[in-house]
C-alpha cells in the first residue's frame, strides 16, 4: 500500500499543508519533492510556514487526486547545510516564483510522515519509526515554548535596559560605598520584564493600528517581532503576556518602594517613578494616547528608559538625591532613544502611512541623519564636561572607548540612509555603543 502511496506522491506535485503554533493555523498551497514518502517543501525564510515549523514541527497535508484524498501528518524539519539538496530547492523555489526578499533567503524543509490516511481505501497507518518518544516530545515541546517567548520578548534589546539598571547601581556604590544585593537583582529582573511588556504592548497596538502588516523592510532590528503577523501568537495572546509581565514589574516596584527609608513624597519616589515610565512605555504607541503619533515618542523613550531607570536604581540602593545618577542618566537616556530613532529609518514608509508621527517621518530620512549624527555627538560632548565639572568622576571619560561603534553607526547612516539593508550595520552598531558604554561606566565605579 505505501508503493502506492508513493507513486501518488511522484505523480503530483501541490499540497496544502497545514501548520499552527499554538492556537494559531495557517494554510500554504504549496510546491513540493517527493523521495520515497518524504516530502521537500520551500519558502521564505520570514513566511509563515516556515516560521511556525521552526517551533511547531507538526504539519498536515493534504493532497487530492481525481480518485483519492490523502491526508498525510508529518514533522518537518529546516535544512539549515541544503547543499545535497540544491537541485531540490532551485526546482522549488523556481516553481512557486521564489526569490529572496531583503534579508530573507529561499529555506527547504524536508517533512517525514507520521501517519497517513486515504479513507477511499481504508488505509490508515502510522509509520511509528518517525514517532519520537513521549519524553522526548514533551521535553522538545517544552524547550520549543522557552524558545518561541525568547524570541519573542527579544532579549538583545532588553539588555540595554538592565545596562542603564547597572549605571544607576555602579553611581550609587562609587558615592556611597552601597550595593544591596537582593535590591540590585530585584530592580535588575523588574526592569527587564518592564522592558518585555513595553514591546508586547507595542506589537499589539502596532498589530491594531497595521503598521508591521504593511511593514516591508524589515531588518533584525526593526519592524516589530510579527509574531502576530507570522500567526506565531494571537494579538490576545501578545495582549495578555503584556498585561501579566506589566503587573509583575508593578509588584516588583512596591515591594522595593515599601522597602526604601523615607516619608511622605520622598517615600513614594520610586512607585511615581515606575508609575511615569510604565504609561510612557505602555502608551507609546498604545490607544488611547499614542504618544509617537505626536512626535513625543522618542521624548518617552528618553525619560522612561533613561532618568527613570537610571536614577531608579541608584535611590533603590543609595534613598537619596544626587546629580551624579541624573548626569549619567541623560547619557544613557540618549542612548537608548538614538536605538529607537535609528531602528525608525527602516520603517520610515509603514510608519508614515499608518500615522505614526515620529521625528525621522516629519523630517524625513536626509534630515534626520543630521539629526541622528548630532545627538550621538552630544553624548560624548556631555561626558567630557561632566567628567571636566565632576558632576561626573574623570575616569568615566574610558566609555569613550564606544566610539569604536558610535563612529561606524554614524559614518554608515550618513552613507546609506535610504538603504534600510544597508542601514542594519548603524543599528547594530548603536545597540552595541549603549551597551558599552553602559558596561563601561558600570565596570568603572565598583
């Protein structure tokens, strides 16, 4: 029965093949290579098919001959070192007119049955050597899961928060000689998930207002994570991930407020804090304030991820004032928007055409280089005389060591501006400068 199931299989060449994640299916028409009963499919590598296999290996396909109705259920797997299977893949992509787009390649998938069924033939078999182990499916769905959410919280870009958690933390032991353990990973763990929740809110507002559906240029930095795009999660599922690691950074924020000496306002410093950075984060672009749409974003941004994280940290551990944590505020605040105005050149155009008011779309790409270079250059300008004033000790002019990266995000930008491929190097070069200045002052105080 499986000879002729194969030979079905070689005479015909288009299945539907279906693939989830979670509760979230897609449907794929589909060209496909038979060897035997294992089947070879191709798309691209941001498509939604190949998104969901490289969680969810389960597919089903369907396949309809003028007699038979096959249903085929299969794990697929992404041939990450294709070279035996470059004959395979060109007849695929050439096939179903594929052809890279942007940072996106042509991907093959080899899928291998687990059991098929013909119900015009009675015939339904499982073919149990494909079958993993129930231990082994429970724990590849498990690590599956931790994937899928790391990806999907996109911890490169949390790391700059918890960087500016370690300036805040670094002023306060340079000043004071003070470093509260179980403080400092409190504050470390809350700001991150406050990072977390920020970007969920904003992929689903992003998602409600349909800038990422329209977004074309997407780069590793910039055009959301489309989770909900790719049909990886639900918007309610975005919503609700959101709204849960919100409330937990919020739990966080009044056990360390409760925990901090004083009375009255100066009691209640970092629950105002956390309250201010939490509205800026969650209605950046969320409904009904949309704080981008009004050119105030990369304001929020500056605030939120800057003084209100900095300083946040240092009175957590020192429960005072100081210019010290404000001055490197400012630094790090500029940092982290210049991320944010960088990653906007990309989507420039979905931006503009779903409203999204930010600076680089009022002052278009040319100018908001000038823009972007002026404010980078302000950062280094800032440290020197702060360093000079000692608002700031001398030695922290060693985070002028990140002008390593600075120069090649600013040089690159200023070059290729209106090439959002070419801009990926700025943008990975600006995260890289936040990070090292931040490690360097860190590293400098303790």
């Amino acid at each position: 029965m499986f000879e002729k199931i194969e030979k079905i299989l070689k005479e015909n060449n288009k299945i539907l093949v279906s693939s989830s994640s979670y509760s979230s299916s897609e449907l794929t028409n589909c060209s496909y290579v038979s060897e035997g009963l294992e089947l070879y499919i191709a798309n691209l590598q941001n498509s939604n098919i190949i998104r969901q296999i490289s969680f969810n290996p389960k597919v089903v396909i369907s396949l309809s001959t003028e007699t038979e109705e096959l249903t085929y259920y299969g794990l697929a797997e992404i041939i990450k070192e294709p070279k035996e299977k470059e004959k395979v893949l060109k007849k695929l992509s050439k096939q179903d007119k594929l052809k890279p787009e942007g940072i996106f390649g042509v991907v093959l998938a080899k899928i291998k049955p687990v059991k098929i069924v013909v119900p015009e033939w009675n015939f339904n078999e499982k073919i149990s050597e494909n079958e993993p182990p129930i231990v082994k499916e429970v724990f590849q769905s498990f690590s599956r899961t931790v994937k899928i959410w790391m990806e999907a919280v996109r911890l490169p870009f949390v790391s700059v928060s918890v960087g500016a958690v370690l300036v805040g933390a670094a002023v306060a032991f340079f000043e004071h000689g003070i470093f509260n353990w179980s403080r400092f990973f409190l504050t470390f763990f809350g700001i991150g998930i406050f990072h977390v929740s920020a970007d969920l809110f904003n992929d689903f507002f992003d998602h409600i207002l349909g800038s990422d559906e329209i977004n074309v240029k997407r780069t590793p930095f910039s055009g959301g994570s489309r989770f909900i795009q790719n049909k990886l999660f639900t918007p309610t599922r975005v919503l609700v991930g959101a709204i849960v690691s919100l409330l937990a950074c919020i739990a966080i924020g009044f056990y360390l407020n409760f925990g901090v000496q004083g009375t009255g306002v100066a009691g209640n410093v970092i629950i105002y804090i956390g309250l201010a950075g939490a509205f800026m984060g969650v209605f950046y672009v969320g409904l009904p304030f949309k704080i981008v749409h009004y050119g105030l974003g990369e304001l929020a941004i500056f605030l939120s991820f800057g003084p209100a994280i900095v300083f946040g940290s240092y009175y957590v551990q020192a429960e005072q004032f100081s210019w010290a944590p404000i001055a490197a505020s400012v630094l790090i605040g500029l940092l982290i928007s210049l991320i944010l105005f960088i990653n906007q050149f990309p989507d420039h155009d979905s931006d503009k055409a779903s409203g999204k008011k930010h600076w680089v779309v009022r002052l278009g790409l040319k100018k908001s280089t000038y823009i972007y270079i002026g404010f980078m250059s302000l950062v280094y300008v800032l440290l020197i005389i702060f360093a000079a004033t000692q608002i700031l000790p001398p030695l922290t002019l060693i985070a002028l060591l990140s002008l390593i990266f600075s120069i090649k995000a600013m040089v690159t930008a200023r070059k290729h501006y209106d090439n959002y491929l070419a801009m990926i190097p700025a943008q990975a070069m600006t995260i890289l400068t936040c990070l090292a200045f931040s490690i360097l002052l860190y590293l400098l105080h303790p």
